[in-house]
C-alpha cells in the first residue's frame, strides 16, 4: 500500500477508536495480527488494545484527542495530537508512530509530553 493510503487508514483508525470512542472496533478493523506495541506500560496484541480503551473511557468518558499533524514515509505514518483527559486539562503533546502491513497497523511507539502550564514560549505544543 501506498504512504498516501497508509496516512488515510492511520486517521481512520485514530478516529474510530479515540474519537468516536470505539477501539474494540477499531482494533478489528485496523490492528494486524500480531500486534507489536512498543510503549512499555502496554501489551501487545489487539485484544488487549480494544480492553485497555475500554477501560480507559470508562475511566475518562471527556477524554479527547485533535490530531494535528501527520506524515507519512512508506509504511511508516506519523500523528502529531492534543490528547486531553478531562475537559478542563491542559493535555498532553502525542507523537504516535504506526508501521502497516497489508493494510493493517502491525506495529505502534508513541511519545508522550504534558502540557505546561506556564511555558518558557508562547510558540505552543502545535
């Protein structure tokens, strides 16, 4: 598949599971088998995705996400997102890095920065 089509399955994924709030869906439709997670306070495997989110909006039912960038390089797509836990949260700054396979999301590593709430710039995290 292509970079472009790559990209376009990315945010289709990233949609279906943290904004429309569906990752039991969307690890279906989009997340290979196997499932390499690279973060290391996360499983691998589909499975676990789909029950860590669940759980995780159980937990934070305004969490949300705005993906503010994204690249693409052969099988590699890169979001750059504003992920917030509650309403009035600062959030965090999210790289989330995906390689494909036929399609399917095979791999993930994500780098993860908080907010500050008094910056030493007014140039924001985006």
């Amino acid at each position: 598949m292509s970079a472009v089509e790559n990209q376009k399955l990315a945010l289709e994924f990233y949609t279906m599971a943290f904004v429309l709030k569906e990752p039991l869906a969307a690890a279906r439709e989009f997340l290979g088998n196997p499932y390499i997670q690279h973060n290391p306070c996360a499983k691998d495997g589909r499975e676990y995705f789909g029950e860590l989110f669940t759980r995780h909006f159980r937990s934070f039912p305004d969490s949300s996400v705005a993906v503010k960038r994204v690249v693409s390089q052969g099988d590699l797509v890169v979001l750059h997102v504003h992920s917030k836990m509650k309403l009035d949260d600062l959030g965090q700054a999210v790289v989330e890095i995906f390689r494909f396979d036929s399609g399917k999301i095979v791999e993930h590593w994500d780098i993860l920065q908080d907010i500050p709430k008094n910056p030493a710039n007014d140039n924001t995290m985006f």
